[in-house]
C-alpha cells in the first residue's frame, strides 16, 4: 500500500513540477504561429479504413504537421484520434502540398471520418 501511494505523490510531484515550468511566453508564441495558416494547394481524401468501416468507427484525427519553407509535408505526429483512422489520415497528409512560406511552420491539421452507414 505505502509503495502505491508513493508512487502516485512522485507521478504527482513531476505533474505539478512540471507544470509549473510552462512559461506563457512560450505559449503566445506558439499561438502567434499557429494564427498564419498555409494554404493547402494539393488536398488528399484519406481512405476510409476497411476494418474501421466494419467496426463503424468514426470520429476526428489531430495530427500536428510540420511544413517545410517549400510546402511540404516534413514530420507529422498524431495527437489525437482512433489508431485505426490515423494511419489514413496520415498517408494522405503526406500527400498535401501547401502554399511556400518565408519559413518551416507547425499546424494543428484535422481529419474528419463518417461512418457511411
């Protein structure tokens, strides 16, 4: 019992320790960049996975998407959704290409899938 309730104060403790490190300047600055939006030139329809079909699951993808200067795609990591829909959301934002920018930028891309049935 004493073992369990240690480890929770410790996960506890690194919690708000860690929190209270966050600085709002950092914060203002990722929502400053997060306000210029890249325009999507090539936009790609992920597939609808088989298997999430069967299963009817639908539901939003997040995936936070790295955008080079150039316009494309350059790291993406999923923070958000059902594992079976992600992979297709992934697939095709690989596929996007966007509007050239004066520098590499970070979004918040968003895939929606309905179930068909």
């Amino acid at each position: 019992m004493k073992v369990g309730f240690g480890l929770i104060s410790l996960g506890l403790a690194l919690f708000l320790g860690g929190s209270a490190t966050f600085s709002p300047s950092v914060s203002a600055q990722n929502s400053a960049e997060e306000s210029v939006k890249r325009k999507v030139r090539t936009r790609v329809s992920p597939e609808y996975p088989p298997l999430a079909k069967q299963m009817h699951i639908s539901g939003k993808v997040k995936i936070e998407t790295t955008i080079s200067a150039e316009g494309r795609v350059t790291n993406t990591r999923v923070i958000g959704g059902s594992p079976l829909l992600a992979s297709a959301a992934l697939k095709a934002l690989n596929e996007y290409r966007f509007e050239p920018g004066p520098k590499e930028t970070t979004e918040i891309i968003e895939f929606e899938f309905n179930d068909p049935n």
